[in-house]
C-alpha cells in the first residue's frame, strides 16, 4: 500500500473491513486522508468503532461489498483483503469497485492461493486434514486469484503490478495455530472427532510450532488494479 502514489486528501474505502485494522493502514500506511470500511457482519462492524472511534478520519458501516449504496466516483483507493475468497460471485464485488472508483483511481487486492495451503510433514498427516475442513468450509474460491485479472480486464480496470507473497510460520505460529484448532472443534462439532483426540491433536500442533517443525504453507497474491481516466 505505501507504493499507490494517492492525490493529495484521498479518500480510501475498505470492502470486508472486518475489525478495522486494515483499514486504518489505509491512512497511516497508504497516505489516504479519511478511510471508510464496510463490513457485512454487525459485530465486526460494532468492534472496529469501538477500536477506532477516536479516530475522526475513520469511519465504518454495515453493508454489502456487492452494492454499498454508496456515490459512484466518489473513492480515490478501494481495498479488498482477504475478502473475494469468500464470496460466490466475487465479480459483483469488482464491478461495484470500478463505479465508485474515481477516473484515474486504484483498486488494490490481496487474497490468498488456497489450493496450495498445506501443513503435511509425512502421509494421511492429521494436521493438513484439519486445514482442509477450515477451507472447505469458509473459502468458496480456491482459485480467485489466477481467476481475477481477467474478471478486471472485463470490467474495465487496467491491469497494474502483481506480486507473490509467501509468510513463514515462525516461532508459535499463531495464525496457522488459529487454523488447526477451529478445524479440529468443527470436526469435534459435527461428531467426526472425540474431544479429546481434537485435545491431542491441537497439542501436537503446539509441539511442532515450538520445535519449529509447523511447516505451513500459504501464498499471498496482490493485484493493482487501475480505472482508466478516460471513463
């Protein structure tokens, strides 16, 4: 985000905003003057106004990325962090994107390569079946990202620089751990899993992290993307 070169008193909106975190990047690391987040869930919305509610250039809503109600033209930057994955017809969410991006605005996307998230440090290794329940059950596109420059290029955005990323679980591996343990209460939840197997389970995932043998693996791919300003 600090490479966007924003006019002068942009304005940024986040869709998906979640707890706001992200958003206030926005500002403070991609130069926006005032960020706006959108949220689908009330309570994610209720939390970022309780975080940032000091902040008078911060402000969130309740609504939908597929169509806000929002003014056409009226964002200099539009976000979309981990947001598309999770969405069936991830298309509306762009096209909504292009119409309120001003001529000459940015969208910028980021969002994970599921189809290669992996754990397994050996065969059948119960950890990376853990990880394939929290997919299956909460991403809806595992191939959004190889999907999406043709979807812009559709819509009417010029296709701006992409790049790969690839974080390391280091040390306690916090997020991975996050993500092993909820696949092993849904299995627990759903009577495929005894309680105390998901117990031992997420142990040896605890084990692995501080041995340094959590071999997650998860790639980020960012996409710019550029409405023209001959719109």
């Amino acid at each position: 985000m600090k490479d966007l070169n924003l006019p002068p008193h942009a304005t940024a909106l986040e869709l998906g905003s979640g707890t706001g975190h992200v958003t206030l990047d926005l500002i403070e690391t991609a130069g926006a003057t005032r960020a706006h987040g959108i949220e689908a869930s009330p309570l994610l919305v209720a939390k970022a106004t309780e975080a940032f509610s000091p902040n008078p250039h911060l402000s969130f809503e309740v609504g939908d990325a597929r169509k806000t109600g929002l003014e056409s033209q009226s964002c200099d930057l539009i976000l979309l962090h981990s947001v598309l994955c999770h969405v069936h017809d991830f298309q509306n969410v762009v096209r909504e994107a292009h119409r309120l991006l001003k001529p000459g605005g940015v969208l910028a996307i980021c969002d994970g390569e599921f189809d290669n998230m992996s754990a397994p440090i050996s065969d059948y290794d119960l950890l990376d079946q853990l990880i394939l329940r929290i997919l299956t059950s909460n991403v809806t596109n595992l191939w959004v990202m190889r999907q999406l420059p043709e979807v812009l290029t559709e819509t009417g955005f010029k296709l701006g620089h992409q790049t790969l990323h690839k974080p390391v679980s280091e040390h306690d591996a916090n997020f991975f751990l996050t993500i092993i343990e909820a696949g092993a209460d849904q299995f627990v939840a759903q009577g495929r899993l005894l309680r105390e197997t998901a117990i031992a389970i997420k142990a040896e995932a605890r084990v692995r992290a501080l041995a340094h043998c959590l071999f997650c693996n998860i790639s980020y791919i960012s996409q710019i993307g550029h409405k023209p300003r001959s719109d």
